[in-house]
C-alpha cells in the first residue's frame, strides 16, 4: 500500500495538484519518501536535502508536531507553533516495568483490583495472545489486533466502544489487551495505560486513550 500512495503522490506532483498529508503517526523515513516522492513527480528530479535554521536536515529532524511543506523547490520546516489549544492538561505518572508478560500482568491485576479500566497495548499478535491467556477466568477482558477477521474485528471494536467509548456503559472492573489498533481510531477511554516501548509518535497516540472523557456524575 505504501508504494501505491508513492507512485500516486508522484504523479500528483506531476500534474502540480496541492497534497496534504496528515497524521499523528508518521515517521520519519515514511515522511521523507512522501515528500521525495511528490518532489520527484513535480521537479523530475532527485529530491534536494535542505537545511533549517538549527542546521539539522530535514529529514532528520524528531520534533512532534511538525509540518513539512515545500516551498517552490525549497523544503522546508515548521517545529513551533504559538497559540493556546483547547486540550485540558492531564497529568499521568509513568513508570518502567519489566518486560516479563508475568509482572506485567500481575501488575495490571493489582491495579485494578478495586475496579477500573486497563489499557495493554503491545507490540505483536502473540504478545497480546499471551497476555490474554494470563488473565483469570473471573475477570472481563476483551481482546483486539489484526489477525481477526474483518467483521469480527468491527464486531469487536463495537464492543469496546460501547463499553469504555464516549457515553458508554462503562463496566466497574475491565482489562482490554490489543496492538497497535487500539490506537487508531478507537476513541474510547482506560483509567490505567500499560504500553510496551515504541516509537515517540506511537506513545504519544496510546496516551491519548488515557483519561479521554470527562466522568460523568452518577448522581444519587
């Protein structure tokens, strides 16, 4: 797929048509083969390594957010951006566990003994199967990654959403183990995040499942 939308960013550049890539998980050999490719298809030409103003290339530059763009032949960068956003701060402790999926799990289990929701997102299918596995028969848990098929994946990711998602009836104890699809477009809501070690960009987007609504008053 990803060699499609260069062959079609390329031939966009061609025809000189505006492209804007967006996204929140976009590194930084996927944004630099973007942007060469559109330059290419624009300029037929090898892309040319410019330079910002801390001297550092472009295409090496970590800062999150970003904005690439060019400018004529020119590519520039933006890494500052004024202004005041309308996100509440949350404020969350973090702290490293062992990789073993044993403590994790034991420490997940803790956690939440007296009720609330925990977030597991790993790396791989069979991490997330093994973890699953671990959790005792008396405790709700759901499972979600990219092996399942497609409609029991939606089935799945209905499930979830209607339990910890905007509105939802959330349950008083739940553990939900996934990959990476947890992350992306699933706006739904974990008291606890356990994640393993990814990418910045990666981290930054499981966060965002992390005290995502506002609790609602039960009343009473």
């Amino acid at each position: 797929m990803s060699q499609y939308l260069f062959e079609a960013i390329k031939w966009l550049g061609t025809y000189h048509v505006p492209v804007v890539v967006l996204s929140a998980t976009l590194p930084r050999e996927k944004r630099k083969a973007l942007i060469s490719s559109y330059y290419k298809g624009k300029y037929f030409s090898k892309l040319k390594i410019a330079k910002d103003i801390d001297e550092n290339h472009w295409s090496r530059s970590k800062a999150y957010p970003v904005m690439t763009y060019l400018d004529g032949p020119d590519v520039k960068q933006v890494t500052e951006f004024p202004g005041e956003s309308d996100q509440k701060t949350v404020k969350v402790k973090v702290e490293r566990l062992a990789s073993d999926a044993h403590d994790a799990m034991a420490s997940v289990l803790d956690k939440i003994q007296n009720g609330g929701v925990a977030g597991v997102i790993v790396n791989t299918v069979s991490r997330a199967q093994e973890l699953a596995k671990m959790v005792p028969a008396e405790v709700p848990f759901m499972l979600l990654h990219s092996s399942f098929l497609a409609p029991d994946r939606a089935k799945k990711e209905k499930q979830i959403q209607t339990a910890i998602g905007k509105n939802g009836h959330r349950p008083k104890k739940l553990i939900v183990i996934g990959t990476q699809v947890l992350e992306q477009s699933l706006d739904i809501d974990f008291d606890i995040l356990y994640t393993d070690v990814a990418p910045m960009d990666l981290i930054l987007q499981r966060a965002g499942r992390l005290h995502r609504h506002a609790i609602q008053s039960l009343g009473g």
